[in-house]
C-alpha cells in the first residue's frame, strides 16, 4: 500500500501537470502592451553627381555594372547606400530635426525592390537623449514594414521593440520619407 507521502506527492504532479498543460495547450498568453510609442519621419535625398549640397546619403558600393551616382538596374540591386538623415516629428523636411538617422542599406534582391537596413537613429536634444538601433528586411513594395528596434542608449537604453516603416513620399531615386512608428516593449 502506498504511504501517504506517496499518495501527496502524486496529488500534486497531478496538478502541476494540469496546470501546464492548460497553459500551454488551451490558452495564448496575453499580448505585452508597448512601454513607450514613438513617431518620427526621416528624409533621405541621394546624391546623383550634381547635388552635393543637399544630399544626405551616397551609393557607396555598387555592381560592376552600376556606378554611384546612378542607382544599379534592375531593382537597384547590389548597391550599398550610406546616410546621414534629418529626423522630424512632422513629414517637412524644413522642419527642425530632432536627430539623426545613421547607417546604410542594401538593395538585396534582383527581382523586387528589397532592401536589408541597418542604422540608429541619434538623439541630442532636451527632449531625447541617447540612440535608438534598427536592423532588418525592407520589402519595399509592402505598404509597411517592420523591422526590430535592437538596443538603444541614453533615453533608450537597452531598448527592445519593433519599429513600422511605411514610405510617406518619394520623388523618383533621389528622395525619399518614411514614416516610423516605434513600439518599445522593453524600456528601462
């Protein structure tokens, strides 16, 4: 006959095993809501050979049959573009910058406009201090888009979310607006 330890110790795997499996079997967790949420706009203007002034980002790698002043056909692909960008709060790009975005982009398919993205938007202002890291897959020709916010610093340390990206406006191959939304789910 079992002892009545025995008898206890059954009872309660019991009830951890139900426990468990209704957890992971009959209910979905429930969604985390963001800690912080954020809009900005960043403007690109690529330089074509005769707008130095004003351009924010260059081709800085291309195909053997591309150049960098022209973007590489078809699809852009295989160009390495690097960029300095303006960030407003409002989609004017006369408006005052309250950062920058930094990094680059590759165009990385033949067949579709596509690009990887890596870049950090940079904060010095009263408002925001600190950066906030960007890495992921662009599918151009989607309306949006996310990619995952990584770290951040200052303001945004350690920082982890997604980050929605939806092309505002373009004027041909030498300007550009998105629009990002920015969802934190872990804020320090």
């Amino acid at each position: 006959m079992a002892s009545k330890t025995q008898i206890v110790a059954l009872f309660l795997c019991f009830l951890t095993s139900t426990s468990t499996s209704s957890a992971a079997y009959g209910h979905k967790p429930r969604p985390r809501r963001p800690c912080k949420e954020l809009v900005f706009y960043f403007h690109d203007i690529l330089y074509k050979g005769d707008n130095y002034n004003n351009a924010t980002s260059a081709i800085v790698g291309s195909p053997e049959w591309g150049n960098k002043t022209a973007v590489a056909q078809p699809f852009n692909f295989g160009d390495l573009v690097v960029f300095d960008d303006p960030i407003t709060l409002d989609n004017n790009l006369h408006s005052p910058p309250v950062g920058r975005a930094q990094g680059m982009y590759v165009y990385d398919q033949k067949s579709i406009y596509s690009a990887w993205l890596a870049f950090s938007f940079l904060f010095n202002s009263t408002k925001l201090v600190g950066t906030l890291n960007f890495a992921g897959a662009d599918p151009l020709m989607n309306k949006t888009r996310d990619i995952s916010v990584i770290g951040g610093t200052g303001d945004f340390f350690m920082a982890r979310g997604i980050a929605t990206l939806m092309t505002d406006a373009f004027e041909g191959d030498v300007y550009f607006r998105l629009r990002v939304d920015i969802k934190l789910y872990e804020c320090w």
